[in-house]
C-alpha cells in the first residue's frame, strides 16, 4: 500500500516538459507511481486538484550551513518549497576547522554567521555529526576557508607546502563526500589566489569527480574577465563549473547581460560544462568591509582596523571610489543604496545616507567608523543591479535559482535584523512575480530551473523530476496564490500559496504549518553522483 497518493494534481515534473494531470504515488520515501488513475490504495490521500505538484526546490546556492543547526525545522526555506540546500558557498564553510583555528574561523565569518559555535573539526567529523533538519544538504568546502587554515590571510601566493596542505584538506573533504570546493574570489584570503592556484585544487576535484563552484572576482567593471576565469579553469581541469549569483553590479556594468550570456552560452556549445544561478532581485548583501578596496584586509582584522581608522588610508579609499566605485560592486547611484541589514553596533534599515545626516558625517567616514566600531561583523544591503539584467539572466536557461541566504525564521536567534528578503521569498517570486505575473518565463521553465536543472548541475541522479523511483521531495502549491511576502522593509514574512511539502515521503509543511518532521538527509557524493 502507498503511503501517500496525491490525485489529480497538475503535474509539472521538472523536466521542462507539459504540465499534465495525474496521480503521484509515495511509498517508502520514494515516488512509487505516476498514473492517470492511480487504484491501489495509499494510508493517505490527499485532493490535488487546482494545484500544481513540482519536485521539491533545490536551492543550489544557500549559506545556511551558518543556521541550519540553530533552525532544524528550516523555516525559511520549507516554507518555499525548498527541500534541498546546497551549503558552503562563496569559498566559506565551517570545516575544516584546524587545532587552535576555530576563533580565527568565527571572527573571519561574523558578518554571515554571527550565531554560530564554532568548533575544530575535519570535514569528515563535521559532515558526520551534522544534525537532523527538515530538508536535505549538500556540503562544498570553501576555498577561503581552506586558505585561511593554511596561511591566514597572507597576501601572497601558498609555498608548495601550503599549497599541498589546501590540497589535502581538499581531498579529505571529498573523501568524506563533499560535493566539491567553492571559491570566494572577491573576497579575502581568496582574492589573493592566483588563478594557477585554483587550477592545482581542480585537479583534485577531478580526480574525486568533484564540482567546482565560484563567487567570481568581480561583479562589476571586470565580470567579463571573471567570468571567463571562471569558465577557463572548468576547461583546463575537466570539472564542471557553476557561477555563483551572476550579475552585473553597479551603473556603469547595466546593460551588459547579453554579451554575459554569450558568453557562458559559448563556453557551453564548445563542450565546457558550465551553469549559473541567481537570485531574483536587484540587491545584493554582504558584510559592509568587503565593500572596501582588497588592500585593506591584508594581515588579518586589526591590520584592517588600524588601516581604517588611518586618515591617509581613508583618502586612498575616497580616491579609489572616486574612480571605479565600491570594490565588487562598482559604482551606485548614491548612498542611499547601502542599507544596514544586520549589526552589533548600527540600527537594521538605516541607510548609510540615513547614518551620515543624523551624524553629520562624510558617508565613507561613517561606513568605516562603523566597521571599526563593530570589528568588520555589520552586514548590509546593496541595491546594484538593474531590473532589465536581472530579468534577462533569468531567463536564460544555464541559469538556475540560488538564494544565496542562509535559512532564518522570524523568530529567535535568526529573526533579528533585516536581513534580505531572497532568505524568505526567492522561489515564490520567480513561480510568481516573474513566471506567473510578468510571463518571463512560462511555469515548466521556471520549476526545472529550481529541480530537474539544478539536479543536473550537481549530478544529483535521484531527485529534481517526479519519475518513479525518485526520492519523493515534492511541493505542492495554488498558482494563482503563490507569491512572496517579504520586503526589505519587512523581510521576516512567509511566503503565500504553498499547501504541501514533502520530503523524502514525509510530509513537513501541511496547510502552510510546519509539522514538525525532520526528514532532511545528508546528501554525499560518490564519484560525478550525488545521491
Ligand atoms: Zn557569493
């Protein structure tokens, strides 16, 4: 007997293909049929008709290895349908963390996990004693973390000892199942890796069969160069190759989505296994010191701190924003575009403009009293892209949808601040302001970007389309109703219009209540397979 049957749903399977009406059978964590009408009996069933049954979301690009363990329900995230998270993004995860090196680790990662213990741990250990949750995980190990381990933040290529040292943590990682390493170009200690330095770990990822990932050195007047870094190290190692939340950031990069396209389009034709993701917004987050130029972090936080707080120093940061913008993010329309989301020390939705004229202030000597003032943990919002780039790169079909937010709740210890309202709405909003409202993409495109695409950039074989057999992660939602609710101004908000999740047979989100279930699994890698 089955222990789930959804009847007469309409079934849009991830693959891209029709939406159909059907029955979907679960038994034993599995889909166990798919029929026009389905006569075996199930212990349950459930009226599908009217609504739309998808595989679970895959949120390919998450942070939320910084909060899973405080939120194992995964509000945030369930809520939207997700039922997968990749974890480990940007270059950061939270292992390995060496003898003597977790603080270092902690104060490196403040501003994106402010909340979490940290302890010292292999990958192995960490991956093995990660807890139960309510939707599944898929780990990388970060490349800035690796290089944190093995040389601080020096601002110089690794020795050979240094470099086998990251190759080493790297292999037992994916030892461990890791799916592979990210890389943080854009950000210190990444940024002072040289591209040769990548290519020797991506020899390590192919010969496990691991997967390269990359927030990209720049986002703005260098994305071209990036991007093609990028693409290049995926030709020269074999691997496959996914970049991170493309974009172009700041005035003087609008427009350029084309040609970007063109790009990873181009790389694809001639053989390079490449895919992106996004989120669907023109505002980006990040801890407020990453915004200054890479001179300033060399030599670790109170190298930083003394440096900002150095007249002359602040004069060369004036200069350099004078000429190209904010590091990563080029140039903005003023600064009222940078908005406190989270900090110690400053008032969450404040601009830095708002700042400055309570204090009368220059708006760069508030933005770097304030770094100092909380030792680099504020983390802000970025309003820099415009909406016509956003909306082409989504549609484009290499591009697959990443929230790039760690999983929060609206209540306890992750409900504070304002942090960004991808956390709660980024799947919702695709399915219904840009699918359903604005008819950018048709509903079939926009689910396989979130399943059946997603499950072929990470080789995950068993999850992404309702095929019998799969593993049963399924949503199922009102598309007339579907949308999302949080704002900047209010971004703790579920989103609207979802019935149903389940993951893996269980059902976790019931009437849009959370019933409590904990059925996540760890998801390893086995060679190029993610089961
Ligand atoms: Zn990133």
């Amino acid at each position: 007997m089955d222990d789930l049957l959804i009847r007469g749903a309409t079934v849009v399977d991830g693959t891209g293909g029709e939406p159909r009406i059907v029955d979907v059978a679960v038994r034993d964590g599995r889909i166990s049929a798919v029929e026009v009408r389905r006569t075996e009996a199930a212990s349950r069933q459930v009226d599908g008709t009217g609504r739309i049954l998808a595989p679970g979301f895959i949120d390919i690009h998450t942070h939320s290895d910084f909060t899973l363990p405080l939120n194992p329900l995964a509000e945030a995230k369930i809520r939207q349908g997700v039922t997968t998270e990749v974890v480990g993004n940007c270059g950061f995860s939270v292992a390995p963390a060496l003898p003597g090196k977790a603080e270092l680790l902690a104060h490196y990662l403040s501003a994106s996990a402010p909340w979490l213990p940290f302890i010292e741990t292999d990958f192995a250990t960490y991956m093995a004693a990660w807890p139960a949750i309510a939707v599944n995980t898929v780990m990388q190990v970060g490349h800035n973390t690796l290089r944190l381990m093995a040389m601080g933040m020096e601002s110089r290529s690794p020795s050979d000892s240094e470099l086998l040292h990251m190759q080493e943590m790297l292999a037992e990682a994916l030892e461990a199942g890791a799916l592979g390493m990210s890389s943080g170009l854009f950000t210190p200690p990444g940024l002072y890796a040289e591209p040769e330095e990548i290519r020797a770990l991506g020899r390590v990822l192919k010969q496990w069969g691991g997967r390269y990932s990359s927030h990209i050195r720049d986002e703005s007047h260098m994305v071209n160069d990036a991007v093609a870094e990028a693409i290049e190290i995926g030709a020269s190692c074999g691997i496959h190759v996914q970049i991170a939340h493309l974009k172009l950031s700041g005035i003087d990069s609008w427009g350029g989505s084309e040609h970007l396209l063109g790009v990873v389009n181009a790389a694809r034709m001639r053989g390079v296994d490449v895919h992106c993701d996004q989120y669907p917004y023109d505002t980006a987050s990040n801890p407020l010191r990453f915004l200054m130029p890479p001179w300033i972090h060399e030599g670790g936080m109170d190298a930083m701190l003394t440096r900002l707080a150095d007249p002359y120093q602040r004069a060369r940061i004036r200069q350099k924003l004078a000429e190209v913008g904010f590091t990563n993010f080029g140039r903005l329309e003023s600064w009222a575009d940078i908005r406190i989301a989270n900090s110690p020390t400053a008032q969450a939705g404040k601009t830095i403009d708002d700042l400055a004229r309570e204090h009368g202030q220059d708006p760069l000597d508030v933005a770097c009293d304030l770094i100092i003032a909380d030792r680099g943990a504020t983390r802000i919002l970025v309003r820099s892209m415009s909406e016509d780039d956003v909306k082409a790169i989504l549609a484009d079909p290499l591009v697959m949808v990443g929230s790039d937010g760690p999983c929060v709740a609206p209540y306890g210890i992750t409900g504070q601040g304002k942090p960004h309202p991808r956390l709660y709405g980024t799947f919702p909003r695709v399915l219904g302001h840009y699918a359903r409202d604005l008819d950018l993409l048709s509903l079939p495109q926009a689910i396989h970007k979130m399943t059946g695409g997603a499950a072929a950039a990470l080789g995950l074989v068993d999850r992404g389309t309702i095929t019998v057999g799969n593993a049963a992660d399924l949503v199922l939602f009102d598309p007339e109703r579907i949308a999302d609710r949080a704002s900047f101004d209010d971004p703790h908000q579920y989103p609207q219009g979802i019935d149903m999740v389940v993951v893996n047979g269980v059902v976790v989100i019931e009437g849009e209540e959370h019933t409590g279930a904990l059925p996540g699994r760890l998801l390893r890698r086995h060679g190029t397979i993610l089961v």
